[in-house]
C-alpha cells in the first residue's frame, strides 16, 4: 500500500509527464481525483491550548503522518532539535515559587517538547516552523516539510528590537552582561588567552555598536580601567560617537569582574560621583546620576549583578527546594540594599526618577525581584510584554535574569523596553572559544536588555484604562475598540495575551469602531492598546 504522501508525489509527476501526452484528456480526470482523495486524505492536528499540550497528546497519532495546523516553537536547539507549541517557561519565571501553579508548571515543561528529526541548516532556539508534515513515532517527529519563520540571524540584523511603544525615544540605555570580559590576566571563566580575548572583543564590538545605546550598564566585565577603556574605544571607533567611562574604586584589573558604566558624552553627562552598596557581593552593585543634556533632566542608573544561584550555601541560604535555588536570602538582601541607597541618594540627587537593570539572578516571581517591585518599582518586562519576555535561556527553559525596572516618576518617562535576543536562543557552538564565528550572535549568554527614555520634569502619564473607558467586549466575547484609530505617522494598535504572556494577535486599529474576533478559548487575556503615544493595559474575561 502507497502511503499517501507516496501517492501525492506520484500524481505530481505523473501530472506533469501527462501535460504532453496525447491521451491526456481521457486519463488526466482520474489522476486529478486521485490527487485530491490523496490531499484531502492528510490527517491535520490542531493544538486547542498550546499551553497545556505534552507529548502524551501524540500517542493517538503514532505511526501515522500529520500536518500540524498549530506552529511550533523551537525550544532546544543542543544536538537534537526539540519542538512544542509553546515556548517553555523557567517556572519561577512565570509562577510564585513553590506554589501549585509552580509544581503544576514544572511538570508541564516536562514533557512539553518532543525532539524533531529530519531537518536541515541552523535553527535558532524560539524560530517557529509553520505547517510542519512530519511521521508521528512513539518519542519523536519526523520532519518531512514546513516552513520556516521568525527569530532567525536575518531578523535579528535587519533591525533592533521596539523600544517606542509609546512614543520615540530620546535616550537609549542598554544593560548587558558581557559573560567574563577579561583583556589580560585570563582565567577561566572568560577568554583564556589574548587569541581568545581578540574573538571575544570582536563579537561584543559588534555587538554593542550596533545596538548604539546613549548610555551602557555593563556587568561582568574586569575590575580596574583597562577592560573599560577598550570598549568605550570601540563603541567609539565602530560608531563615529564619542564614549568613555565611569571611573570607579575597583583599582588594578584582576580575574574578577564588575560592574559599571559607559556613556556618549554628546548625550549625556554624570552628576556627581559613582556611588558603590557593598552589601552582598562587593564592586557589583551601582549607581550613577546622569544628565540628559539637551533637556538638562535627570535620573538614577542602577546597574548590578546579584550573587549566583550557584554554589552551597547554608541556612537561609540554603536551596530551599522551591525552584529559587542557592543564595535567595542573600539576593534579597542585596535588593533591599538596592532600595536602601536609593531612598538615601534621591534627597541630595533632587529626583526621584530611577531605573534599575542588570543581571539579578533571579527570574520574574522570585524573592529579590518581589522585593524590589514592594519597594515601589515596576517589572517593565510584564509591564510591556505580559510574561512572555526572556533574555536567558537555560536547559531549554527561557525567562528574564536580566532585568529593567522603573521607579513610578520614572515609569511615565519610559517609552518602552525590550530585550535583543542575539544571545539566548543561539547555540553554545558559536561562542568564541568555539567557534571562529566573528558575528555579533552568541558574544555573550545574556541577551542585552534595551529601555527607551524621554526625560521629562513632568513625565507623560500613563492611563490605566478600565474596561468601562472603551467598548472592549460584545456580547458574544469578541473585542470592538472604539475610537482609537491611528494614522499613518502615528499608527495605533492592539495586542492581545494570554495571562501566562503568550501573544495571539496583534491588530493595527484603523477604523473608528474596530472589532477583533473573539479568542478561541474561555479564560483571562491581558489587552495592550497603543494609541497616541499612550499605552492602556487591562485585563478581559472571555466567557
């Protein structure tokens, strides 16, 4: 017996010898009904909840070819490619730590990707294949056609990531760990010889030019001057702007590293000197004034690396087993440090505008992060993209250790925020003691995390808007937006999540009273509407 995709690819070419055939009036009908019972023949799959979906939901389709009307995400690209509906999720990334929703999330990521055999070329973790035809076996796919989109190397050179989701930008700062920067006394971690270091340089150069930020919070670079110096030289050389550095107390390079700034000084200018928390981990945690100059504002940058989750600790440091790992007691107290020297240095500063970034070490619903956000600050990762930010991806499971967060004068000054995955979703083999690849992807194991700012002494208020201010639900469940239409210098659109930060749907609102077809399923969405420079967030029920 054919197989029916054996069928199809015989009909193609008889169809094709029949074009010339002088009989082919009477025998090309039969053929072409052959084709389409071959067609219509093909078992299609649709996945209803992606995010509920495991491998056990392929059993009824073993032995069998399919057509999956559902796109899948690549969720490992280490040696075997892994596929799922969905991208999988740290689970304290997403969840409370050690709550239910946590377990219920750590055994779905379990069995949430089945590995994709018969494929070809270099797929980035996060690309999506379309379409996909593959043969069902009992634990794997096998690829026989699709159609490849999205997070590929193109997307990502072809432009950065949004940072004006609210309005254009006049500064942009860009915080980045650079994974162990060393440009002598080498050691492992971090380039183990000058040969490595020049690999090293090159694709972070590349890197940090093209993103062409006013201001940089750089984590895990050497102690002392000389690491500093090289960078703000080649931003420099590779930009045609003048950067340089802020000085700090960490004296002569050593195989630590630390943390700090570098800035244009066409655009911006520090005030005052840098100011250094010891708590915790010495020479990582740091605060610098800077002034816009052409509007004379200021703000706060706060740029730190938390202690590591890994390691033995003892105590309260303990891996307590909910997913938090080691040393949660002591990022939490580096937090509160953090909110500590802020309440102290805003007085004498005159502002309370503050932005926090860097590597924390701790995902979305950790410990350290609620500390911060009960301090007074704001997640702009959920603020801006619900929970489907990352800029880490570790055993398969993506999420954000690299943060952004906004005091609430600083918030209305933030035009939006994004991270530049050209790290987390590369594979381990492009890294520069790897590899000779010399491009910008895979410079580091953190994805640089971008903020657009527009200083302003008054801010640009952000509405929160309720579901009574617009027309958002009919009454079959379906969404109409009233009068929000954009133009075309100034586009309005609509974004719609689910709770968990997945993104369904994004609408250009064009007409006076637009209607955006109900979700597929029951449940809780997050609506975003971009309009007029403004963003407006709430939450609708789908009965």
């Amino acid at each position: 017996m054919f197989h029916f995709l054996q069928i199809r690819f015989f009909c193609c070419k008889f169809a094709r010898f029949l074009t010339n055939h002088p009989m082919r009036k009477s025998i090309l009908l039969p053929v072409v009904c052959l084709c389409i019972l071959s067609a219509s023949s093909q078992i299609h799959v649709t996945i209803d909840n992606p995010q509920t979906w495991t491998v056990s939901d392929l059993a009824a389709y073993v032995g069998q070819t399919v057509i999956f009307d559902t796109p899948l995400y690549v969720t490992s690209n280490y040696k075997t490619l892994y596929v799922s509906p969905r991208r999988i999720f740290s689970a304290t990334n997403q969840e409370l730590p050690g709550s239910a929703e946590y377990h219920n999330l750590l055994s779905l990521n379990a069995y949430g990707s089945v590995p994709l055999y018969g494929t070809s070329g270099y797929h980035r973790t996060g690309e999506m294949i379309y379409n996909l035809e593959a043969q069902v076996n009992t634990n794997s796919l096998q690829m026989l056609g699709g159609e490849w989109k999205g997070n590929t190397r193109e997307d990502l050179e072809a432009s950065l990531p949004d940072v004006d989701m609210r309005g254009k930008h006049t500064l942009l700062v860009c915080a980045m760990n650079l994974e162990y920067y060393l440009v002598e006394q080498f050691s492992s971690p971090g380039p183990r010889n000058s040969t490595e270091h020049q690999k090293q340089r090159a694709k972070v150069s590349k890197a940090l030019a093209k993103i062409n930020a006013d201001i940089y919070g750089l984590v895990e670079i050497q102690q002392g001057d000389n690491a500093m110096k090289e960078i703000a030289e080649d931003l420099t050389a590779n930009t045609g702007r003048p950067f340089t550095y802020i000085r700090d107390k960490s004296g002569a390079s050593g195989t630590y590293t630390k943390s700090s700034f570098i800035y244009c000084t066409d655009v911006v200018e520090p005030y005052g000197s840098i100011q250094e928390i010891e708590t915790g981990v010495s020479n990582r945690k740091k605060m610098q004034v800077f002034i816009e100059k052409s509007t004379g504002e200021r703000f706060i940058f706060s740029i730190n690396h938390f202690k590591a989750k890994s390691g033995s600790g003892t105590g309260a440091d303990a891996d307590q087993g909910d997913g938090q790992g080691g040393f949660n007691a002591a990022r939490v107290g580096e937090a509160n440090a953090v909110i500590s020297k802020y309440n102290k240095l805003k007085g004498p500063v005159g502002d309370e505008d503050m932005l926090v970034m860097g590597d924390l070490n701790a995902y979305g619903k950790e410990d350290p992060i609620t500390t911060l956000i009960n301090g007074g600050l704001t997640d702009l990762h959920r603020y801006f993209h619900a929970d489907s930010s990352y800029s880490y991806t570790y055993r398969s499971e993506a999420g954000y250790l690299d943060h952004a967060l906004a005091t609430a004068s600083m918030l209305p000054q933030v035009t939006g925020m994004n991270a530049y995955h050209i790290n987390s979703d590369e594979s381990d083999d492009f890294t520069y003691d790897k590899s000779d690849d010399r491009t910008m992807f895979r410079c580091s194991d953190h994805d640089p995390v971008l903020v657009g700012l527009r200083l302003s002494s008054n801010g640009q208020q952000i509405e929160e808007l309720g579901v009574n201010s617009w027309e958002v639900l009919n009454s079959d469940g379906s969404i109409i937006v009233r009068q929000a239409a954009g133009t075309a210098q100034s586009p309005s659109y609509l974004r719609l999540f689910t709770v968990d930060g997945r993104l369904l749907e994004q609408v250009t609102l064009t007409e006076t009273a637009q209607y955006i077809e109900r979700p597929a399923q029951t449940g809780v969405y997050v609506v975003m509407i971009y309009h007029e420079g403004n963003t407006y967030r709430f939450k609708v029920i789908i009965p």
